[in-house]
C-alpha cells in the first residue's frame, strides 16, 4: 500500500515548526467520498518535521462517504527534544476502505505521543512505524478500536529501539459488537547496543456479542541485556456481576452496558492532556454508541 501510495499520491499536507518554537495546535482533515458505483481512490502523501526543541498538537480527521480508499502516509521527523502530541480519529464511511500507514522517526530527547481512535470503514488498517533513534527518545502509541456489523480493523505497529535509554508504551483498547474482527499486532525491536530500553506493550478485547472475534498477537525481539520489556493481552465480555450490580440499581441495561464499555476505555482516554483533542475523540465515542443504541 505505501509503494501504492508513492507511485499515485498527487497530494498532502507538509508542516515544518522551527527549532525551539511552539506550533499550537493544527487540524489535518480528510474527507472521502464515492459515487454509488464508481469507487474512487485517494493517496495523500503528508510530511510532518519538528525542529530541535519545538512542539506541536496534530489532531488529524479522516471522514467520508460513499465507497472509496483512504490510502495516506504520513512522514514525520522529530529532532533533538521535539515534542509532538498526535490525536487520530478515523471515522470513515461505512462503505469505505482505509489503509494508513505512517512512519516516525525520533532524535535524541524527542518525544512522540500518540493516540488513535478508529471508528469506521468497511476495512481499516492503522499501521505505525516508530524508530527512535537517539538517546532518551519516547514514543507512546496508544489506540482504540469501536466497531460493530461486519467491520475489520487492524492496528499494527513496529517500534525500534535503536539507542540508549529510550522508551515506548503502547496501550490498545478493542470493543468489538457484531461480527466485527479487531485485530493487534505489535513488536518491540529492541537493537544491539540499546540498552536501558524501557518497552510495554498491552492489548485488550471487549467482546459485546458472541459473534464478535479479538486477534492479538504481541511481539518482542530484543538484542540487548539491560532492558525492561513486557507485553501482554487479555480477551474478555462484559462483568456479569457489574451488570447485575448496576441494573440492580435501577439502571436500564443498555446504559448500564454503556457505563461499564466507558470504564473500560478510560484508561485509554484519561491520558489525553489537550483538552480539544479528548473532547473530539469523546465526542467520536458518544456518536458511536448512540448508533449501537438507534
């Protein structure tokens, strides 16, 4: 899909922010669409670059209607003590095929924090590439995935660590209705000579039906001997007793199943600083529960 995209992208975004300035915060927005019968095809090309020192806040949309595939990549450079907060939402038709890959690549100091919500598409594909490459970089790839009917999504990610001292986390949030399919896969390459990496990875599974399916598949190769590295993954349905306990209060059981899928993405969601960031993506979470309910 990136060979793809190189060969077709005739458009993107290039955002540069100085050394040591402050880029506020920008909004990166996609809006697909396709005409019945006449699917149509779009290859963004996005470049990102971050002085040494400087800082800024991406939220980044993908949105659409009709039947069509969303095929970006995204390029970002971050130099030494650069700091970027990356809030993703993509919420495509119902219709429509996303397949995203994006490549980050951190200096020393550097600091990439990131997290993705993906809500719509037929078909979606989130796949990160995260190489940090200087002493004390850190990367979090954090994620959730909402789907419902006969949706597949998939949210891979390859984070190396190639110096000394560096760190990622990686936490990643599946609620799954239906018969959709929510799909991790996630490695931690830890290279020779990186030692004191520090790497976690976690992926769990909220299964609403029956006819729902969760694959995880954590991964770690490790090269170095002074390191702390632990993955793990847990596949499970709503707490019978905690349903019981709520709807013994008085609450209707779809808000009561409501309550405990918002418990559960939380730990998600309550990192997010950027106040404008968390509000959209809840708001993107609150949209979708309310179709569950129609």
């Amino acid at each position: 899909m990136v060979a793809l995209n190189t060969m077709l992208a005739e458009d993107g975004a290039s955002i540069e922010v100085a050394a040591q300035q402050d880029g506020g915060t920008l909004l990166l927005a996609s809006l697909g669409s396709g005409a019945a019968g006449e699917p149509a095809g779009f290859h963004p090309r996005h470049a990102v670059r971050l002085g040494a020192g400087a800082s800024l806040t991406l939220l980044e949309v993908a949105l659409g209607e009709g039947a069509y595939l969303h095929n970006p990549v995204m390029e970002i450079t971050l130099e030494a003590g650069a700091t970027l907060t990356h809030l993703r939402l993509q919420d495509e038709s119902a219709a429509a095929f996303h397949m995203g890959t994006l490549y980050v690549a951190a200096a020393a100091g550097a600091s990439y924090d990131s997290f993705s919500l993906n809500l719509g598409g037929r078909l979606a594909r989130s796949e990160v590439h995260a190489r940090l490459g200087g002493e004390g970089a850190i990367a979090h790839l954090n994620a959730a995935q909402l789907l419902a009917g006969t949706q597949h999504a998939d949210f891979t990610t390859v984070v190396t660590h190639a110096a000394v001292a560096c760190a990622s986390r990686q936490t990643v949030k599946n609620v799954l209705a239906g018969r959709a399919r929510g799909v991790f896969q996630g490695r931690i390459e830890v290279t020779r000579g990186a030692q004191k990496t520090d790497g976690y990875q976690m992926n769990q599974a909220l299964l609403l039906s029956p006819d729902a399916e969760a694959n995880s598949k954590p991964e770690l190769e490790i090269f170095a001997d002074d390191v702390k590295c632990s993955h793990g993954a847990t596949v499970g349905a709503l707490d019978g007793e905690q349903l019981f306990y709520l709807r013994s209060r008085g609450i209707p059981e779809a808000d009561a199943r409501a309550m405990l899928v918002r418990a559960f993405l939380a730990e998600a969601l309550d990192p997010l600083a950027h106040e404008a960031g968390r509000a959209m993506l809840e708001a993107a979470v609150e949209r979708w529960w309310e179709r569950q309910a129609a």
